[in-house]
C-alpha cells in the first residue's frame, strides 16, 4: 500500500527536523542490506548522536528544497538510498559506519555535505581519520590537568623561593653591617694614633 499525501508530508516535516539539528549528512547507497542488517547500523551510529533515514530521494529532495546549507544532496540523490544526518560527532558517525561497511561488505558511500560543501568519499575519510569527541574531550582534559599540575608545582615552590629572596636580602644586610663595623673601628684606631702622636709631640 502507497503512502498517502499525509504521511508524506510527515515525512518531509520528519526530514527537515532532523537536518536542522545536523552538521553533517552523508548518503551510502544501502542496495542489499537485510532489515536486520540497517538495525545494527542504526545500533551502531547510536552512540554518536547519528540518525540513519532511509527515505524515498523526491522525499529528501523536498525536505531540502530551498535550504542552501543542504542543497548540494540533490546530487547524490539517485538509487537506493539510505542518509546518515550526523547531529555533532561527525568523526564517531564515520568510524561507525566504515567498521558497518567492513563487517557487510554491502555498502557504498556516495558521499555528504558539511556547511553547503558537498563532500566526496575521500574528503569523508579526512573527517573520519579526524579525533572524536571523546578523544578531544580526553585531550583538553589531559592538558588542563598538565596545567593544574605546573601551577600547583609553581606554588609549592613559592615559599622556598621566598626564603631564599629573604635570606639573600638578610647576608647582604647582614654583609653591609660588617663592612660599616669594620670601617669604625678602622676610623676608631686613626683618632687614636692621633691622639697618641699629639701627646709625644706636647712632651717634646
């Protein structure tokens, strides 16, 4: 039984949604896959926030209809089609679906759009080799606990540093105070060796 006009525009309605939440939507021609076969693909995209439509392409062709963002589907809308519309984790969504393919042997990747650029299977395979959001999550983590570690270090270190300015300003003083002492009493013994000579001189 066909689906009647109401049901299509649900669809288109459906279609629309989900690309306005998505950066990336690739297109794989799915001839030959069993049903089973497109629910573990589906299982597998899951975790990466991706959503696989299959849909008739006049169906996707309408949705697109007047979007700049995703015009550049319309040419790759032709045979069996099934679209992957990636919402964030384009790297994760990639990764899936190449280890899909490998398992299936069925699959072809016609190709996507990101931000109004079509994309060929090359260019996906760059995204794909890109890290995903976890592992960026991962770095960023790991460099701002190298950070913490460094000032944390930087701060330990202050008191030491602090005692060694202070103890540095104290010998300098202290090497000061010497040096002054020792000029008095250099001074102390010239007013004596005076006094001594004036004294000789006053019995003569």
């Amino acid at each position: 039984m066909g689906r009647t006009l109401e049901n299509k525009k649900e669809i288109v309605a459906d279609l629309k949604e989900t690309l306005s939440e998505s950066t990336l939507a690739l297109v794989i021609d799915y001839q030959g896959l069993t049903v089973s076969e497109i629910t573990d693909l589906r299982r597998r995209l899951r975790p990466s926030g991706t959503v696989c439509k299959v849909t008739k392409n006049t169906l996707m062709g309408i949705a697109i209809e007047g979007d700049e963002k995703w015009q550049p589907l319309s040419e790759l809308l032709n045979g069996a089609s099934a679209f992957l519309l990636v919402k964030e984790d384009f790297s994760s969504a990639i990764k899936a679906y190449q280890e899909f393919q490998k398992v299936t042997k069925k699959t072809e990747l016609r190709g996507g759009v990101l931000e109004g650029r079509l994309l060929k299977e090359p260019d996906v395979k760059v995204l794909g080799d890109l890290p995903s959001k976890e592992q960026l999550i991962a770095q960023i983590a790991g460099a701002i606990n190298a950070l913490a570690t460094k000032i944390a270090v930087g701060i330990n270190e202050v008191p030491g540093s602090l005692a060694r300015a202070l103890q540095a300003v104290a010998d300098q003083e202290q090497s000061g105070a010497s040096t002054e002492t020792a000029a008095v009493q250099d001074s102390s013994t010239e007013s004596t060796a005076e006094g001594d000579s004036s004294t000789e001189s006053a019995a003569e």
